[in-house]
C-alpha cells in the first residue's frame, strides 16, 4: 500500500492521521518501511539520507549494530517483570557518573514524563509553585509547560491548547531566551518562584545558540534567589557530549532531564541531581512518582550499550562538529541568499532570516513559505529534514562521506 493511501485511512482511525503532530506533513507523509544507517526507506521503495533521526536519539544512526545486539540479547531473557533489574544500578552509575553534581536518578519512559516530573519535585522541594520557563522552549506536552507569551514576554502563561485550565498555567512564567536582566527582574519581583526550567541550547525552535556567558549567569541569578535550575537535556543530553550542555559550557544546574539518546532510539526519560533533592521522590521521600514501564530493561540495555559505545568513541563528537562545519562551508561558498546557518556539535538549521535568531521573536521572523519550498526541494533531492523551520536536524555517526556530500550539494542547489 501507498503512503497516501495509508494515510487516507489513518486520517479516519487516528485524529490527524498521526501519532505526533510533528509528522502530518502535507499533503501527506511518506510512510517509512525500514531504516539502517542514515537511511530510511518508504513504502514506496525510496532511499533517503535522513537527517532527522527521530528528532534526536539516533546519534548512532538507525539499527546500529550493538544496540540491536543488546535488544536482542534481553528479549531472550523477556521484556517487562515489574521488578528492579541489575541495569538499573549500572546505568545509573553510568549516566551519574558523566555529570558532575549529578548525585541520583529516577529513570521513566519519556521526555515529557521527566520534566513533569522535575517540575514536581522541585515545587516540593522548595515549597513554591511557580516556575519559569523560556518563551518558545519545550518541555513536553503536559498541562504545565504547554503554555505561550501573554501581553509580553516576561508575562504570566495563558493556555497554548485546548482542555488546559487557565488557572493552571497561571503558575508558570515565561521569558525571552539570552536575556538575563528579564530573568533578574522577574525573580527580584516574585518569591514564589520555584524553579526555572530551560533548554541551554533549544532545540525545538533551533538550534538557538547561547550568548557568550549567558547560562552562567542564569546559574548565578537563580542560585542568587534562592530558585532551583533545571536543564532539559533531553535533546542535548550525550548529543553535545559525554555529559552533555551543562558539561560543554561548564554549569551545573540542580536538576537535569535526559531522554533520547539514553534509550538508544527504545522510550525513555530520566530526571536527575542532588542528592538532598531527589531525596524526596517516593518511596524515599513525599512527592510522587511511578510508571509501570519505568526503568524498562529493553530501554535501559539499549541505553547502556549506546552509552558505552560513545565512551569508547570518544572523537565522534569532534567529528560531527566538523561534519556540520562543512555544510555550513556549502552553504557560505553559495554566497548570501538572506539566511542564516546555526550550528553546534551535530545539530544544524538553515534559518530563512538574514541573522541567526537569538531567541523565539527572532525565530518567528524567518520565512516559513521560503522554508517550505526549500524542504520540499530537499526531499527530491532524496534528504529528509525535519518538515519544520522550528525543529533542528541532526547527523549521526552513520553518515557517510558520500551521504555528506549530497547533504552539501542540497543546501547548495535547493536554497
């Protein structure tokens, strides 16, 4: 069967046709029917250099070789007991041991679950129930977080979906991104603030790259005012490196999120910190949390393998760096065309705006028509990005010369 025709039936079974919003691509989304390396392949039988990669866990590419290893080796043994498992310590020490100040974990099955999560327990530890996040960040889709600028950027959130209380969101804060002085003034105006909560690099609007000592002096305004700092680092995490953003520019925040990445392409989530925080998480502690799939040995054996084998592999990470910086040099050496290449590690955007943005007002001002038609020449081209100018693209470690190649020639010809 067709993807268009796959679709036409999943738009009558599902609401969109989708399990995610992010891939109701119109007119309709290519279905895909397997994928290896840094290629997937639709039902239609097309080859694609994929630069999406699942919006970030495969830093190894897809199937890799020692994750399917593992995968294979625990089904042998069954997939789900309900009880502790030997990974989990492993692990723990594992991920713990690559952060510096990062004292205990609490693995879950999402993202989205260890954010709200994080945020929790933050409101318990400090015993207040505001929190901060960064306009155009995102944390996931629970009712917290889900929230848009009001009147201005420093203002208090109104509801950014349906079925979201008002009173709700009326706890959560938001500010531009890159400007400490918003978040001095804001938590020198209000006690009530108990964390805030931030990507260090964000990737759902990006990449959007920090200024120059700015998530330094987030550490210092919120530790100033007595608010805990919590870096989701669920795309960055082992993205940017062993250890991740907090590691690459030298902050330790008091609690940290992890995902992607650390369930080798399998779900998975993980909050993490200091001891005296995590202390609380039940059953050791009074705030609450649980999953039935929450450690889920699949995930953490893929997690393990993936992360032991970026520890051996150390120079992947200057590698990618350098594969970005060449289609970066592709798209310079095509002259000004009014956009903008951003760049860190191995994620990479090409913004349809003469500067790079500096945050979420400067994101909304590219051209999205421009992106489009540029995204759509893409995949002719055979390259599949992220059908968005709001989502960052990714390489994996399984991209070949040749499939760099073609990425550059692409953003040579197609913009």
């Amino acid at each position: 069967m067709r993807s268009r025709d796959l679709f036409a039936e999943a738009q009558h079974l599902m609401p969109g046709g989708v399990s995610s919003p992010v891939r109701a691509i119109k007119p309709s989304p290519f279905y895909t029917a397997h994928a290896a390396g840094a290629h997937i392949t639709t039902v239609e039988g097309e080859t694609l250099i994929d630069c999406c990669m699942a919006y970030g866990p495969l830093l190894l590419g897809h199937a890799h070789p020692d994750i399917k290893k593992a995968i294979a080796a625990q089904l042998e043994k069954g997939w789900l007991y309900g009880t502790p498992t030997p990974f989990e310590p492993e692990f723990a020490r594992l991920v713990t041991g690559d952060h510096p100040g990062m004292d205990m974990i609490r693995f879950v099955s999402s993202g989205s679950e260890a954010t709200m999560a994080a945020i929790r327990l933050a409101r318990g530890f400090t015993g207040k129930s505001d929190i901060v996040k960064i306009e155009g960040g995102f944390h996931g889709a629970h009712d917290a977080v889900l929230v848009k600028a009001g009147s201005g950027a420093t203002t208090m959130g109104v509801p950014d979906s349906a079925g979201v209380p008002a009173a709700l969101v009326a706890h959560t804060r938001q500010l531009p991104y890159n400007d400490p002085e918003a978040l001095e003034t804001m938590l020198a105006k209000n006690t009530g603030i108990a964390a805030l909560i931030i990507e260090p690099v964000p990737g759902n609007i990006g990449p959007v790259l920090p200024k120059d000592g700015y998530l330094k002096d987030v550490r210092e305004i919120t530790r100033a005012h007595d608010v805990l700092l919590i870096f989701d680092e669920v795309i960055t995490g082992y993205r940017l490196g062993i250890g991740g953003a907090q590691v690459m520019f030298g902050v330790r925040p008091d609690l940290t999120t992890l995902g992607k990445i650390i369930g080798g392409g399998l779900p998975i989530g993980a909050f993490c910190g200091r001891r005296e925080i995590m202390q609380l998480v039940a059953p050791a502690g009074p705030v609450y949390q649980a999953g039935t799939f929450s450690g889920n040995p699949l995930s953490l054996a893929a997690g393990i393998a993936t992360v032991r084998w970026l520890h051996d592999h150390p120079s992947i990470y200057p590698d990618l760096s350098e594969k970005t910086r060449g289609i970066e040099e592709s798209v310079a050496g095509k002259g000004n065309t009014g956009g903008s290449f951003v760049r860190i590690g191995s994620m990479f955007k090409y913004f349809f705006r003469p500067d790079a943005p500096q945050n979420y007002t400067g994101v909304k001002e590219c051209d999205t028509a421009a992106f489009t038609r540029f995204w759509q020449k893409m995949l002719k081209q055979g390259i599949f990005l992220p059908p968005s100018q709001f989502e960052t693209n990714f390489l994996s470690v399984a991209h070949t010369a040749k499939d760099l190649e073609a990425i550059r020639g692409g953003y040579a010809a197609c913009r």
